[in-house]
C-alpha cells in the first residue's frame, strides 16, 4: 500500500474560519446566541426560504419536521432507497413505516412513477434526497403530494446551492434538510438546518428543538428577559452552538466559491472520462444547477475490472474513493423489518452494483483529476498490480 497521492475529500478550512470560531469563543456566548441567529437569517437570504431554523444536523432538521408534522404510529413517509440511513432512520423513530421507491438510473434521484405507486391512503409525506448534489424532479414529485395533501421534506445534505429550475433549494418544497456535516459542501464539523416558508412549522420545530421550551436562551437571558419559561411539550436537544454557526457564517459566505471549484473540477472530469466504454457517467438536467457535492461514477456490467476490483487498485495507486450509497433495504436493521428483498429496487441495486464516488473537494486541483482519471482508465482495462 503506497501513500495517500489524491485523498477522497478534505474540508475547505481558512485562516478567517479559525478566526470566526475563536471570537466566538472569546466572547463568552458558547451555546445558541448571536451567531447562530445571524447564520439563520444569512441561510434565509442565502436560499430564499422564509424561515431557517439551525440545528445540530440534518438528520435532527428531518426528525423535527416530522415530529412537527404529527407523523407517527399509523403513516408511511416514502423516501429513496438510494442515500444514507440517516434519511429513513428518523422515519422510523417517529413510529411511522419507511416506504421505499425505485430511483432513476441517470441522476440516481427518486422516480416519481414509483412515487407514486407507493403512495397510500396512509402516506404523509414524500422525501426525496437530492443525490450527489442533483435536484429531484420537484414539479412531479409536488404535484404528487399536492393531489394528496402530503408533505414534501427535502433531504439537501448534498445540495445547498444548487437550484431547481431556477429556484434555490430550500425555496421548492415545504420544508428542506440542510447538512453541514464535516464532509458537506459546507461545514461546522457537525450542524444542520431547516428552511421552510411555513412560518408556523418553523415555530413549532424552535420549540421542539429545546427541550419543549415556549422561550429558549436566547429569550431568556437577553437583556431584560425573563427567567421564567414553560414546557409546553416533551421536546429534544437539537440546537446549534454558537461556535458551529460562527463556522458556518464564514462557509456560507464563500460557499458560492467552493461550489464554483466543484463545477469546474467535474467539467474536467467529464472532459477526462467522456468516451470511456466500461464507465457510466452520472446524468444531470441543464435546467438546474447542481452543487456537485459528489461525483459518483459507475463501472459498467462486463468490464474487466469489477467495481471492488477497481476501488482496491485505485487505493494501490494512492488514490481515496468511496461508494455512495450502499441501498438502505441491503442494511441490517432494514431487513429485520421484513418490508423488503433483494430485487425489489432494480435500478438502485443495479446503481450501487458498479458505484464508485470519485475525490471531489474545492482544493483539489486539475492535475489531481488527471492523475485519478488516468488511473481510473488504465485500472478500468484491465491494468494494475493487484491479482484478486
Ligand atoms: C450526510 C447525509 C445526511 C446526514 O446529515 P447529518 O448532518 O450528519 O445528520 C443525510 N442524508 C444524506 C443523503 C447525507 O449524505
């Protein structure tokens, strides 16, 4: 095993990102105060949804959504088999079923044909999880739910910036994950949002969000606040610290920059790989805008090389891959519910079959995609040291 020469992905952390967390520090507010207020505000004129409520992942924004929705024993939520745990986990943890619909082979994102063959009289909601950074098809997904007075809560841990036919994400659905995760296109190490034009949803997640608290912190310690609050419900402990969103307040602010980096490294990969017989390279619609949180390719049934074959000689060769994603009903946890088999999602088994998610990061540089293309190309024909 040679040395790491391209890893799969490094966080885009500057001088002014360290010095936003440590004023934070040196003013003595550590938990939810002013920063994550700002940032909150910030992400709303950022992604033009009314309300934005921080929080301390994305996985909590969807839980809280849910919870503030009412959905629990009784309804069924249909999402994605393709994507991570995290997007039909918290469904279960409302008490509500997961139900699973196939996606598309071209841009791995929900087939609202399916959608909407899974959907019953107990559906409540829809999420569809924007994969790899590429907006679902939203008007088909939103006439759907509209017809039958459901929810639409977009899983956007891959897509803050990109943009749907023209309008931001966080600005289509009813309400919209945001992840800033370390590996997302933005970060506060852990963290995540909720944005929402519902002024009443966003309302009710704030009180979810801390403890059941009518009046958080903020309002309680501010000048001249009052000590007295009530619980009004059994709530969780879901809010973002001040430092994470002194973090996230400068991420933000250059995040249009990174994604510009990701767009003009994933040029250079299609240029790079366009043409290559035993590679599918993943598809996106020239009416949105993609915010490139990954590039996933797929190696073709019949290469020389197997998926796992070319994952082990890229490492060989110093170069960091990863698959996203392993299909949610193949996970442990989901086959003990017995709602599932093998075969029942096609196109996502088939996807994850030849999945390999290439290095993408904004300091990555275009030598750096070369070196791993030229790789890829001479692995993906057979070449290599390593005998399976
Ligand atoms: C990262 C990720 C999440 C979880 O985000 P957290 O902020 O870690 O909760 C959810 N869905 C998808 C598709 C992800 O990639």
């Amino acid at each position: 095993m040679t040395g790491i020469r391209v890893p799969f992905f490094r966080p885009d952390i500057d001088d002014a990102d360290v010095e936003a967390v440590a004023a934070s520090l040196r003013s003595g507010w550590l938990t939810s105060g002013p920063n994550v207020r700002a940032l909150e505000a910030e992400l709303s004129t950022y992604c033009g949804a009314r309300f934005v409520n921080a929080v301390n992942s994305c996985t909590a924004a969807r839980h809280l959504a849910l919870r503030a929705w009412g959905i629990g024993p009784g309804d069924e939520v249909v999402t994605s088999p393709y994507t991570f745990a995290a997007t039909a986990n918290v469904i279960v943890h409302t008490g509500a079923r997961p139900v699973l619909a196939d996606v598309r082979q071209h841009d791995f994102n929900l087939d609202p044909e399916r959608v909407e063959a899974a959907m019953t009289p107990r559906t409540r909601a829809i999420i569809p999880v924007h994969c790899a950074g590429e907006p679902c098809a939203m008007d088909e997904l939103l006439a759907l739910a509209r017809a039958r007075r459901v929810h639409v809560l977009e899983d956007a841990a891959h897509a803050i910036g990109a943009a749907y036919r023209g309008r931001t994400v966080g600005d289509v659905g009813d309400a919209t994950a945001f992840s800033f995760y370390a590996t997302k296109n933005m970060t506060t190490g852990e963290g995540g949002a909720l944005a929402t034009n519902d002024e009443a949803l966003s309302e009710r997640v704030r009180v979810l969000t801390l403890h059941g608290m009518t009046k958080d912190a903020w309002n309680r310690y501010d000048a001249g606040g009052s000590w007295r609050y009530d619980v009004a419900e059994f709530g969780f402990k879901d809010n973002l610290t001040d430092l994470a969103a002194a973090l996230g307040r400068r991420q933000l602010a250059k995040l249009d920059r990174l994604t510009e980096a990701r767009t003009r490294l994933v040029q250079r990969y299609f240029v790079n790989l366009r043409g290559e017989e035993h590679l599918a390279l993943p598809g996106f619609d020239e009416a949105n805008r993609q915010a490139w949180h990954l590039f996933v390719v797929r190696v073709r049934e019949g290469a020389p090389r197997s998926r796992d074959e070319v994952i082990r000689e890229l490492a060989a060769r110093g170069i960091q891959t990863s698959v996203h994603f392993i299909p949610l009903h193949y996970h442990s946890a989901y086959r003990k519910l017995g709602y599932w088999q093998e075969g029942d999602f096609p196109v996502a088994e088939q996807l994850f079959a030849g999945a390999v998610s290439l290095p993408l990061f904004p300091a990555m540089t275009e030598a750096e995609v070369d070196d791993v293309c030229d790789a890829l190309r001479d692995v993906l024909r057979g070449g290599g040291r390593l005998r399976s």
